[in-house]
C-alpha cells in the first residue's frame, strides 16, 4: 500500500510541455526533435513515445487519439475516437508494444481512463469512469508490475491501479491520502527501490514547499532460522548453548524481473535507417569499446567523429559516446547481489589531462551501471565566468583552519558545512541589562543602525525636539531612574552617529542639518546636558545619512548625503580633505576596505561602487547592484576579497549578494534568497569567523553565516530567535568576549525599553582548554597604525594582532588525546569454551551464592523465648 517515506531519494522529474510536444524517445542515444509542423500534427493536449515502439502517439483538441510512424509518413498511421470531451487528457504506454492508457473525460465531465489495444483501435478494450474532479489525471504507469498511479493536480490523494490487458481489466489496489495538495507528480526509476524491503512503487509528489516521496509496499512475510549460538544467564553466572532465530529477507524475484537499464538499444542513424532493436538480454562479457556504431546484420559500420557526448546523453548513459554501445544491450537485475557496483562518472564535464608521466590506470571492462549504487563526479576543469581567477580550487574558511578526516568525509557525503552551524545566541542575565529606557527615537533613516556601541557606552537617540542624544555606560547596568537622563544636545535631528574606535569618548552625530558634531564625553560618563560639541564639521549641502570612521588611521572620517557626495574629513584639522562623485541617486550605504585604501558604496541608481580616494574623485570600478530599490548595506569581508550586499530583489524579497571585490563589472559570484520584510538587513561580519550576523529593526531573527570566497559561498549557521522584536543590533568589539565559555560575538539589542547582550557561543566539550581553532589571533582595533596626515599622503599600514587566549589555560590543539574508556568486557569473557566441570562449579557456586552460607545462624536463633513456667 501507499505510504510516506521519511528517507530521502533522489529522482528525476520528467515534465511534458502541453503545446509543443518534441518526442524523445528513450532507447536512442540522442535525442530526435520532430515538430508537429513536421509530422502534420494537430495541436495536441498528450502525447507519448513508446519505449519499445517507434511510433508517438497523440491526443488532440478533436477527441481523436493518433499514432505516427515518422520514418514511413508524416501522417496518421492509426486513429480513432478517444474520450468525449475535449478537455486535457493524457496517454500511457504499457509493458507491450500494443497496449497504452489513455485518460480524459467523458460527455458528463467525469474523469475516465481507458485500455486500448493498437491492434483493434475502433474502441477502448475497458474504460473506468471516477468521478467529476475538473482536473485531468495525470497516468504514472510503471511497465515492469504493470501499477498505474493516477494523479490530479491540486487534490490530495492518489489511486493505484493494476492494468492487465489479457483479461482486459483495471483493478483497483489502493488509495494514498496525502497531507498537501498535490502540484507535480513523477515515478522513481525502479532501480532505486528498495527492493529487499518489498518496495515494488514509489511516486515522488510535488507540493508547494517540498518534494515528498510515497512509497508501495507488498507485504511478505520474513522467513526465519534457528542457529545454534551463546546466550549468557547473567542472573545466574550461566553459559550456555541456546537455540537462537535470525530473521532472514530473500529477494522476491516474482516482483522485481529484470528491468531496463540506462543503456540505449539504438543509436540515432540506426533507428532512422529502420532499426527497432529492443531492450533485451545480451551474451556475457564487456561491452563493446568499438569507436563505431552498430547496424542491424549485414550493414558496415559508420565511423562516428570524435565528439563529445551532449548533455542528454550524458544523462541517458554513463560512458562515453559511442564505446557503450552493443547489438544488443543489458538489462539490469533487480537483485542487489548481481547489481554491477561501479560508480557512475558524469560527462558533463570533463576532467583535466593528466599529466603525461604519470600513468594512467589499467581500462577495466564497462558494463550497464546502475546509477543508484554511487555516483562520483570528475573534477572539473571549467572556470566559472562569476569566479574569480585568483581564487584557489579548494574550499576552505576564511579563518585558516583546516578539517578533520571524518569531518571531510562528511562533506562528501553531505556537502560542506560550518563548524559554526550549532551556533547558540543566548540573552545574557538581566543583571547585565539596562531598563527602564524611555523616550527612544525609533524613526532613524533607514541608512542609520539607530544606535551605537563601544566597549564603554551606548549612544542612543531620543525623540525630545532638539536632536538628543543619551549616552548609557554599558559598566553600570541596572534600572535607569524615572529621572530625565542627562544627553548630548545636538541642535538638530539626528540621521547617524559613530563612536570614534581610537578614542572611546569621542562621538560624531550627523544632522539634518547638513552639519556633523563631534562630542565628548567626561570618561566618568555623561552627568548633566552637554549643549557645546567639541567641533563642528560644515561642507554638505544636504542632509547627511552615513558616518564610518577610517579602520586603520585616526582621525578620518567618511561621511555621505543627500547631495549625492562622500566626503573625507581630517577631524584633527576640521577640515575637509577629499570628495568622491559619480552617485545618480541616493547613497544607501558605504564601507571601507580592512586594508583601508578602498571605499565601497551602493546606491539607489543599482550601481555598486569601489572608489580609492587619494587616487581621484572617481569610481575605480563599477558593477551592478540589488535590483529593488527600497534601501541596501554593503561590507566588505573574506579579508578584503569580496563584498557582500544585503537589499531586495524586484518582488521586494530580502537577499544577501556576494561580489569579487576585483571583478564588480561581472556580478554577483551569488545570491541568497532570505525571506519578506520591509526592513533592510544590517550586515555585522566578524572577519575571524568569516560570521555575517543580519537582521533588520523590527525583525525577532538574527540570521548567521559564514561566507566563503568560492562555492558554495554561503553556509548557514543557527539563527538566533527573539519573542518581541528588537529596535537595533550592533556587534561589539572582540575584547568583549568571554573566551573560557567559547563566545566567539557579543552584541547589543535595543528593544522598546531596554538593552540587553546576546552572547553567541559553540557548544565544545572540552571547554577547560582554550579553543585555538574558534579564536585566531585578532586584530587590535581600537589603536590606530597611522596618523590622518601619514594616510592622506599615501601611507598604509597593518594592525597589530593579539592573541585571545587567557592565561593559563592550554590550546585545545596541543591538548593530550584521552584514551577511549571500555564501556563493555571483552567478547572474549563470554566466547571461551569452558570444560563441563568448570559449568558445573559455577553453577553449584551460583546457586550457593543465592542460597547463603549453611554455617550462618537461621533468624529465629536470635528471637528470645519465654520461660517453661510459664506456659501454665
């Protein structure tokens, strides 16, 4: 019966377009392409091409079923009246070369499917009429057990039905109730059933969400033997020989014959010289590896030029165009016992010559494969035009640190995955949060993260009028009083803000006012209203949205407005050094490189843009960017090789695209799809990790993952989930981590009244060591290299690095092995043969242990009597 299968399969969907139908016909090595102008055909609703026969047969608009023989005539060889209606109906082929299923409806638009015989086609051999469903059947008919499966688009069930046209008769089997409404439905090979589990059907269903399989099972019982073995009596320290029954699966040959293998019966000059060479036993031994094709009996053989295969007959047969082909050709058995065991190798695509000292492996004879016993891809020597030429053919991290064997193994058989992906955000305790916030700007431009955060403070914007700012010490957590806060007066609405990475008490606020403020703050924190900044930086003619302060050298600053210009700031000097033109519209993000030498931008207009500003005002490089215009971020990551992109696409759908950062004109290297929201992703990439963490104000997800310069790019980690959505989500420095608990990020989340860390950590087992493969050496970011006139003049430098690892404790790779603990005593305890009188000592000692020692006291030795007198 139909039941759902949990495991999962790979199979291929075989989809028939309704209107122009090219025939394909499975036993050629290529495929034929004959249009219906060709043949004279009308405009079809089915058509189908037997497996054994070379005739397509067709169902038309005008209720006539037509059969074609194309090699002897366009036209109709046979026809005749199929279903009364003209609705959509579609045909089958049987196991026989006479016999096909046709279903449609009939003149009271009920659903029906009828057995024809080719020899007698003026009527139907048997019809079944169903019921009134308006969509048309779908017939999944396997020709080997002769089960017919019809599916309807958008209902949720299947019928199973046995078509034996010698009585004639349809019977009904089964039905299979499904969970989802059906879309698509195609049949698995049946070299891939499970064939010792008495799987003799299985239907893969199309959903709107997922690909389900449903398999058929025919129960049989499971033959059974009793064997003579060991068993021990631990209750009794007994050993001794027990009858035991091991179950036993046979292979049922009455339900799995021999069946079509993957090789052609017949190449295309053959079959259109007049060949119908069918799929049948052949004599023992390799397969031909003739470079010529064979022709039925007393033709020569034609010579075919030296070619590649093309992509279909790469699918259709594993080896290499024209060696596999034989007069007659294999079928395949069933039994996993006399499966071949070869791999089948794609020739797609090819792999790269050898070199010519070294020697190439002895050919070994090729035979019928079967696809589902493994399948093993050459590497390939295609460059993809996306890729970059520099990278390298490996797939690695971007933080250097290599994989284990069993974790390489795995990827092979699972793909590549993170080490991150169990990654675990966990909110801190409330004793480290800050509540009792009220008074939060929440309508920053989209352009702003809405707050940020150094290792010592957290600049906040309020909505009081005047542009005001509060300044939280991340060092004294707790419940904030009813009290007005004391802020930093800003004179103007707020659009961004930056905290000064080389001076923790400097904070640049951007205005709406075209002007850029510069703060600071007392380092015992912020106690009564500061109405003066420190400077005041004046040159945009329009509202400023974006402040980044330079990675590398102090006291540069990058700033972007509304008059469509990035501008350079000497903060030392106040003054303006350097400006970057060329944006049509508005500027939505801008980064600077690791290195800092690089600026990149993205902007409304659909243009990425990587300028180098002490070389000149214009774009070094430009390249297409997100398709929607609604807002995007940029960053750069892979250590400065790549640039990654956060927007939407045209249907408003969130999506991350990754770019070679020296190859921008080509495109994206890939893009990831992520879901609906209105809100824009802000990137936070730790470039230790190679981690991106995204989520947008509003969201209750933070995504994570870690990106790789090469495929396949993106490997998705854990997402963080919170019950309420959070306002905004900033990473703090690395020096913030706790180390001895593997935190490899700690960030900030804004909510509606209060501010709490999330720390991400990796669940590891040996946790007193320290985890030197999670924690490289980081840079120091907080002390600059260069001074802003040593960089204005075209210096550039490297940060330090430190190490993370805590005093004290050993790096988890120079940690001793532990031996592996014996859960259980040796085999050998329990298989020694043991004399007679050995099981009889202990047996006897067994049985002496249960009774107790004979010269021990009974109980009632020690109860007191009463004495003799007085019984009376």
């Amino acid at each position: 019966m139909g039941t759902r299968s949990t495991d999962f399969l790979s199979g291929s969907l075989e989809w028939c377009r309704e209107e122009s139908h090219p025939y394909i016909f499975p036993d050629l090595y290529n495929a034929v392409d004959l249009g219906t102008a060709d043949l004279g055909l009308h405009p079809g609703r089915g058509c189908y091409s037997h497996r054994m026969l070379p005739s397509p047969i067709t169902k038309t608009w005008d209720k006539q079923l037509r059969i074609f023989d194309p090699r002897v005539k366009p036209e109709v060889s046979q026809s005749t009246q199929a279903h009364e209606s003209n609705r959509d109906g579609r045909l089958a082929w049987t196991g026989t070369q006479e016999h096909l299923v046709s279903t449609g409806f009939n003149q009271m638009r009920e659903r029906e499917v009828k057995l024809w015989d080719t020899r007698h086609f003026s009527s139907a051999l048997t019809s079944l009429t169903l019921d009134t469903s308006p969509g048309s059947l779908m017939p999944l008919l396997d020709p080997d057990s002769g089960l017919l499966v019809l599916a309807g688009k958008g209902e949720s069930q299947l019928s199973c039905y046995e078509v034996a046209p010698q009585q004639p008769a349809l019977s009904p089997v089964t039905q299979c109730l499904l969970e989802s409404a059906l879309r698509g439905a195609a049949l698995v090979p049946r070299r891939a059933l499970a064939v010792m589990g008495c799987e003799v059907l299985r239907v893969l269903q199309l959903s709107d969400t997922a690909i389900m399989p449903i398999s058929y099972h025919v129960p049989r019982k499971v033959r059974g033997s009793w064997v003579r073995g060991w068993e021990g009596l631990r209750n009794l320290g007994l050993t001794s020989h027990v009858l035991v029954c091991h179950q036993t699966v046979e292979f049922h040959q009455d339900l799995f014959p021999d069946t079509a293998g993957c090789v052609p019966a017949s190449d295309p000059h053959a079959w259109w010289a007049g060949s119908n060479q069918q799929v049948g036993p052949r004599p023992g031994g390799p397969l031909l590896a003739s470079t010529s094709l064979w022709k039925p009996t007393g033709s020569s053989p034609i010579h075919w030029p030296a070619v590649r295969p093309c992509a279909l007959s790469a699918v259709l047969c594993p080896h290499p165009y024209p060696s596999c082909l034989s007069p007659q050709v294999q079928r395949v058995s069933l039994h996993p016992a006399r499966r071949p065991r070869s791999s089948f190798t794609s020739h797609l695509v090819y792999p790269a010559e050898p070199p010519a000292d070294v020697a190439s492996p002895a050919e070994t004879p090729v035979g019928d494969v079967d696809p589902s016993e493994g399948f093993s891809s050459p590497p390939s020597s295609l460059t993809s035009p996306s890729t970059p030429s520099s990278l390298g053919p490996s797939l690695s991290s971007t933080s250097g640190i290599s994989t284990s064997p069993s974790q390489r193994s795995l990827q092979s058989l699972l793909g590549p995955s993170s080490k991150f992906r169990h990654a675990q955000g966990t909110v801190l305790h409330r004793d480290s949060h800050i509540t009792n916030l009220k008074g939060l700007n929440l309508t920053t431009p989209g352009e702003s993260d809405g707050f940020c955060a150094n290792q010592l403070r957290v600049a906040v914007p309020l909505l009081s009028s005047g542009g005001q700012v509060a300044v939280l010490e991340l060092r004294k957590p707790g419940r904030l009083p009813d009290t007005a806060l004391p802020t930093l007066q800003n004179g103007a609405a707020v659009t961004d803000l930056a905290w000064d990475p080389f001076d923790p008490h400097r904070l640049a606020v951007a205005g709406e006012d075209a002007r850029i403020r510069l703060w600071r703050v007392p380092p015992e924190g912020l106690e009564k209203v500061l109405t003066t900044p420190e400077a005041v930086l004046t040159g945009h003619t329009e509202k400023i949205y974006s402040l980044r302060f330079h990675p590398l050298a102090a006291n540069i600053l990058a700033s972007s407005s509304y008059d469509l210009t990035i501008r350079i700031w000497d903060l030392q000097a106040g003054a303006e050094r350097l400006r970057l033109q060329g944006h049509q519209d508005q500027i939505f993000g801008l980064a600077w490189s690791p290195d800092g030498q690089q600026l990149a931008t993205v902007c409304k207009d659909g243009r990425l843009r990587v300028y180098k500003p002490r070389s000149g005002a214009d774009p070094l490089q430009e390249g297409p960017g997100p398709e929607g215009a609604r807002g995007a971020r940029i960053v750069w990551v892979c250590n400065g090789l790549c640039l990654l992109v956060s927007g939407f696409d045209s249907r408003s759908e969130r999506q991350l695209l990754l770019y070679s950062a020296q190859a921008l004109a080509g495109g994206p290297l890939a893009i990831l799809g992520l879901d609906v929201a209105p809100s824009t992703l802000l990137p936070s990439y730790d470039p230790d990790t190679g981690l991106v963490l995204l989520t947008g104000k509003g969201d209750t997800r933070v995504f994570l993952y870690e990106l790789l310069p090469e495929a396949p790019f993106f490997l998705e980690c854990n997402s963080f989930t919170s019950p309420d959505p959070h306002k905004g989500f900033v990473l703090l420095p690395k020096s913030e981590c706790d180390v001895r608990e593997v935190e490899f990020a700690r960030c900030l989340r804004l909510r509606q009244t209060s501010l709490e860390p999330v720390a991400f950590r990796l669940p590891r087992v040996r946790k007193e060591f320290f985890q030197d493969d999670v924690f490289p050496d980081t840079a120091i970011t907080w002390e600059p290299v260069l001074s802003a006139k040593a960089w204005l003049e075209g210096a550039n430098g490297q940060p330090r690095l430190l190490s993370l690892q805590p005093p004290g404790m050993t790096p988890v790779s120079q940690a001793p092995r532990e031996a592996p603990a014996r859960r259980a005593p040796s085999s050998a305890l329990y298989l020694e043969e043991k004399s007679d009188q050995q099981k009889k000592e202990e047996l006897l000692n067994a049985m002496v242990a249960k009774l107790g020692n004979r010269e021990d006291p009974l109980p009632q030795d020690s109860f007191e009597g009463v004495d003799e007198d007085e019984w009376d």
